[in-house]
C-alpha cells in the first residue's frame, strides 16, 4: 500500500488499533509472508490491516489459538513474530470469517510484564552469536531528553542487565546496542534437518516458552564449543531465573571476549523471548520508573521515532549493522512530532 514505505505513516485515525500500531520498519529488508492465527498455517486477510503499514497486536486476551501471527523474512533470517502488548486495543470484528474470539482471562495474569515479544526461526547462514546485537536504533538525534538524573538512572539500571550495553545518545543516529543472546529472556534452539525456507514457520507460538538446563540439547549453552574456554555449570537444579543469569553471564563475557563462536546453525529453529514492565502504552509512550521517576514520556525524547522489536548482526570489519527483524512500533503521542520532523 502507499504507507509501506513512508517513513511518518498515516495518521492514527487510521490506525485499525488505535493508539498503538506496529509495521515492518522501512527502509529495512523485513518482509511480511503472511499473517494468520497461531493454530493455523493459512494466511487470512484480517480486515482494517496490511503487511505494510498496518501489522495486528495481541492485547493477552486472546482465546486458545487465536493469538494472530505474522510469518516474515529477511536477508538472512526467516521466521515468526508474535507480539502482546497489555493495553491494546481489541483488534477489530468486521465478520465472523477473521473473528478474534477474546475471553475474560489475559496471558498477562500474575504478571509484572506489559509487553511481551517471541521470535521464532532460522538463521539463513550460520553467523556468529557475538555479533548478533538488538536493542533500539533512531534515524535522527534526540529530542528533549528527561532530567538528567532519569536518563543516568535508566542507562545504569539497563548496563546492570546488559554490561555489554552500547549507548550513543549524543550521536545524529542515537542508539542502544546488546548482545541478541545475552539479553533476550529466553532462548531456546531446536534441531531439525528438515527446516527449508517457509518450511521452518512454526504453529506453536502460544506455547509457553522457559529457559532450559544448560545440559539440554535445546540450550544454545550446549552449542559453546570447548576451545573457546568457557565452563558451562550444569543447571539442572537450579530455578529458571538462575538459568537465565547463567547463561547471560557467560554471553555477555564471550562478546566482551569478542569470541566469533558459537555460531547460530542454519539447521535450527531459535526461539527469542522478550518481554518488558517498565514500557507503558496507556494515554502515551512512556517509560513507568515506578516510585523513583513516576511515568516518562518518551515522544518528546525520542523527538517522535518509533520503539524498535529489532535484531541486526553486526559486520566486526566494516561496522554496518545487516537487519535479521525489525518491526517499529508506533504510539498516537509520537506522531505529532513525528510530523513536525518530516
């Protein structure tokens, strides 16, 4: 459609879930193959959207299988995003054919969480797990920041969870930078020889996902080669959280090592969760400090860009970043800005 590749998309009276909308990041190679629900493997056309501008957003009420979708592709990955953001807007019902059954109970019950990401996919060719990066990257400088106290507050609080953290704000392209493995909340890897193209889109989305023992074949520590000397402790008793910190821990030391291996195998199917408390999308984009700062918009801040659901690898010789996702997703506070950028 004519707003695919505009960087300020259309207004959000024309957003199908107003406030919020999510799309495919222009100027990227991310490209939509479909979008269907998650118990299905046929695409449908869910009325109000496009795989261009307009991507849908799971709001946790969804029925069992009713969660929608999107199967995308880029330059060397190939995969499925489903995305939840608590305080979206139901999608909307135009006929029984597309129909979003909702129930009273939410995925996020007995959650700190407010939004929650998973990928799920294969890496076109093997590429080096160190240089594998995510985080948030901006296309012009930034606006009027926070109290400087907010800004140190929040870099310090995300360094203790990424000491790998690159942060640039001062830069004409800002950008916050972490190792993909070493920050997602969860990262599994799964073997199948027979993961070819489209082939490797998975229907099980729903299915909860938790950090496996380091010993089990489904962990990417399994996958650290021994010449690299790293020890790898066995987790098999250990809780989920502590498996999480462990195999942080030792990501983040191989980056900082700037190890090239291990390297993510194109025969497997990797799964990446992501989820966040502090990001709130109520009356506008703003970042919840809690007791400490109170709620921070961010429109201002970011001068009216998007948050980013990215990851990139990262060339260690010439520096460019090459897309593996990128999905932008946009709050109604932005656009003003946004327009005024333009």
């Amino acid at each position: 459609c004519k707003d695919t590749y505009r960087a300020l998309p259309s207004n959000p009276s024309e957003w199908p879930q107003r406030p919020i909308m999510v799309r495919p990041s222009p100027k990227t190679d991310t490209k939509i193959i479909g979008i269907r629900r998650s118990n299905e493997a046929e695409y449908r056309h869910f009325p109000g959207f496009c795989a261009g501008c307009f991507l849908p957003i799971n709001n946790g009420r969804e029925r069992e299988g009713n969660s929608v979708v999107i199967d995308f592709e880029s330059t060397r990955f190939v995969g499925t995003m489903l995305l939840r953001i608590k305080q979206a807007p139901q999608a909307p019902q135009p006929d029984d054919s597309t129909l979003i059954r909702y129930q009273e109970g939410s995925y996020f019950d007995g959650k700190k969480r407010k939004f929650q990401v998973l990928i799920k996919g294969r890496f076109k060719s093997p590429l080096s797990m160190s240089q594998c990066v995510t985080g948030q990257i901006f296309e012009r400088p930034a606006g009027q920041l926070p109290a400087r106290w907010i800004v140190t507050t929040f870099i310090k609080f995300i360094s203790t969870l990424a000491p790998q953290l690159e942060a640039t704000l001062d830069d004409e392209k800002p950008r916050f930078l972490t190792p993909l493995v070493a920050t997602a909340h969860t990262v599994l890897s799964c073997s199948n020889q027979s993961l070819v193209g489209a082939d490797c889109l998975q229907r099980g989305m729903e299915v909860p996902v938790e950090e496996p023992a380091s010993v089990e074949e489904t962990s990417v520590l399994a996958e650290i080669p021994d010449s690299i000397g790293v020890t790898v402790p066995d987790t098999t008793t250990s809780s989920i959280a502590h498996r999480m910190k462990i195999r942080k821990k030792i990501f983040n030391k191989i980056a900082s090592n700037e190890c090239p291996a291990p390297y993510f195998d194109s025969t497997k199917e990797y799964t990446f969760e992501f989820y966040q408390h502090l990001l709130d999308f109520g009356d506008e984009l703003a970042l919840d400090m809690g007791r400490i700062g109170g709620k921070v918009g961010l429109a201002a801040a970011s001068d009216g860009q998007p948050l980013k659901v990215m990851a990139a690898y990262r060339d260690k010789l010439k520096g460019e970043l090459s897309n593996l996702w990128s999905f932008d997703i946009w709050h109604e506070s932005l656009y003003s800005y946004a327009h005024d950028a333009e």
